[in-house]
C-alpha cells in the first residue's frame, strides 16, 4: 500500500498471488471463550458475538448500536462457503495463468460501451473531481465499471452478519473484527443499518470499500454535504478518486503504457532486489525502477509519447518475455494499492484508455 494504512479497499483476492499456502489455522480460543472450529453449532457463535460486542465496546461503539445490530445476529454459512473457496494454487507453486483471459472477462465491449456512456453523462462531476484531487477521469469510471459494472452489482449480503461470520470462521480473523467494528461506527456516524450491503467479504457501496476505508475516506463529490457511496455516482467516484489520492497518486501521469522490447534486453540487470512488505509476489514481478530515457536505452521502447522520458517507471511482462509489456509509474502502485493484483491493475487502466480513447 502507498500511503494508506486501512488495508486494501476491498478485499479482493489477487490472481497472481494466491493466498498463504501456511495450513489454515484451527479457530482459537477469544479471551475466555471455547471456540469451536468453523461450522460449529449457534451457540459457540451466540458467545462469540458476546466477545465481538465487547470489542466493539472498548472500542467506543454506542451501547445501544451494539444491543440493536450484535446480539441478533445469526452465522451466515454461505460467506464462509465462499470464503474457503478462494483459489490457492498448491505450496510453493510458481504458476502464473495467462493475462489474456482475464483481460478477455474484464475489458469487455459492454464494459466499455457502457463506461463510455457513464463517462459522457458524468462529465462535470468528473471534471470537479479531476480538479480536487487529480485523479485521472478515465481511472474512476475504470474503477468504478470493474467494481460494480457501474452500480449494477453492488452485493446483497448483509454486512455485520457476513464480517462476523467471517471474523468467527477464523481465516482473516483480527482483519475481520476490525471492519465489524468499523462497520458499527458507520452506524454511529448515522448510517443505516439497511445500507450496509456489499459482497460476501465485507466491501460496500459504489466503490466496494471494506467498513474501515467508508469511515476514513468516503468523499461529497455532488456538493450536497453529504458522502452517500450507497446511492451517489458523483461521491462514489470522489471517494475513488479520494483514495488513489491517499495512496500517492500523481496528477497529469498516466498509469503506465505498453512497450516494445528488445530481443537482447538482459532481464538479470534489470530485476528489482526490493522485498515487498506486503503482496511479495505482486510486486515481484517488477522489475527495478528506472527512467523512461534509460530503459529506451536499453531496448525497452514506450509505443506512445505519453510517458515524459524522465518519468521513472518498472517493467512488467504479465505474459512473460513474448508477451506484451508495460512501463508502469507509480500511478500503477496506486491502483495496486486498491486491489492488490497486477491482472486488476492492469484491466483497470487498459479499461481506462478504451473508454477515454486513448
């Protein structure tokens, strides 16, 4: 993550960088608590809903949101269902599917069609919200279409019910506590409780941001006062353009471009010694951070000028050495940042360009 410290805006799992390969941890006991493991009968969960109410208690959450939205809760197996069957591929496998199915799912001519029609009919807003927080247009309708097929598909799942569900399962445990807590304040903060609805892992509104994320960095892009991600295009695309702002986007870069490389491109010299400290393998296959001028240097030619040649920028082959590649700049890292997955990214900003006609 550039510079934000709440996590990744929705949780998502990355096609290139499976989950952990460590066996699944068995539930462990919260406090005083016998945890069962996951699919345990309702009365190992009706106690830890005692435990997650008095987390969220210490944590200043209002009694009466607790005793209204806690207690009543009931384990919704399904979201654990779903959350198990994350792909993983097995330990230690270095695998990487081919990019162009993914980009085949994802940069779709619907998708395109439809963004290009968003991206008309949302202009002015977009345009105010260029200018607040320099995030390119053509990103935030990117975003936006990737996320949600443009508010089309938000989720049904009940948010408390599914983070609990999540958080008692044991997986992603204190990640999963923290955002029911966040998902609480929300509450607090005078949201309604029929709003919180978002995918099975917790994501929710226009922008599919965990809890965490809505309460540091939901944005009023209609100017009415008020941030609503639920039911405004306008603030769901400021709150986008709010986060990859937070996450170090550079106003009037673009997020990468792709490139010709020379048969003879000695990719040793070039590989990056730096170790991630999160989403190792995401940001593995980067290469090490060089100008545009030095890697025209060596054999490593922008298609388009888009790119100033002394903009810094790393080499990615998502397809390996006979596939296409891409100088990407630190604009790339903040989408990486949102959704930690260079397939992600990558659909994202190539979705970008189709629907701005770049």
């Amino acid at each position: 993550m550039a510079s934000l410290a709440c996590g990744p805006a929705n949780a998502q799992t990355d096609p290139l960088a499976p989950l952990a390969q460590s066996p699944r941890p068995a539930l462990q006991p919260v406090q005083t608590i016998n945890m069962r493991p996951a699919f345990a009968m309702p009365s190992a969960f009706d106690a830890y809903k005692l435990y997650l109410a008095g987390l969220a208690r210490s944590q200043g959450i209002r009694e009466a949101t607790i005793q209204a939205n806690v207690m009543d809760l009931t384990l919704n197996r399904r979201v654990m269902e779903l959350d198990q069957a994350q792909p993983g591929g097995p330990p230690n496998s270095s695998y990487i599917p081919p990019f162009a199915p993914y980009q085949r799912d994802h940069v779709t001519p619907s998708l395109i069609r439809r963004g290009q029609d968003r991206y008309s009919s949302n202009y002015s807003s977009l345009a105010r919200i260029q200018a607040r927080y320099g995030v390119d247009p053509g990103i935030l309708m990117a975003i936006y279409g990737h996320e949600t097929s443009y508010g089309a598909v938000t989720g049904g799942f009940d948010l408390l019910q599914a983070l609990a569900s999540l958080a008692y399962e044991g997986r992603r445990r204190p990640m999963f506590e923290s955002e029911f807590v966040s998902a609480l304040r929300l509450i607090d903060m005078g949201v309604p409780r029929w709003r919180l609805k978002g995918s099975y892992a917790g994501a929710t509104g226009y922008p599919q941001f965990m809890p965490s994320v809505v309460v540091k960095l939901r944005a009023d892009g209609d100017g009415d006062g008020y941030a609503d991600i639920w039911g405004s295009e306008a603030d769901g695309l400021a709150s986008i353009a709010n986060y990859l702002r937070n996450a170090g986007w550079k106003a009037g870069v673009p997020w990468g471009v792709a490139a010709r490389v020379s048969p003879t491109l000695n990719r040793a010299a070039i590989r990056s010694t730096l170790r991630a400290p999160r989403c190792e393998r995401v940001y593995a296959r980067h290469s090490r951070w060089l100008t545009v001028g030095q890697w025209r240097a060596i054999g490593v030619v922008p298609y388009s000028s888009a790119l100033a040649n002394t903009e810094v920028a790393t080499l990615l082959e998502p397809d390996g050495p006979n596939g296409t590649a891409y100088l990407l700049t630190g604009n790339y890292r903040a989408i990486l940042d949102y959704n930690c997955s260079n397939f992600y990214a990558l659909s994202v900003g190539l979705l970008a360009n189709a629907i701005t006609g770049r």
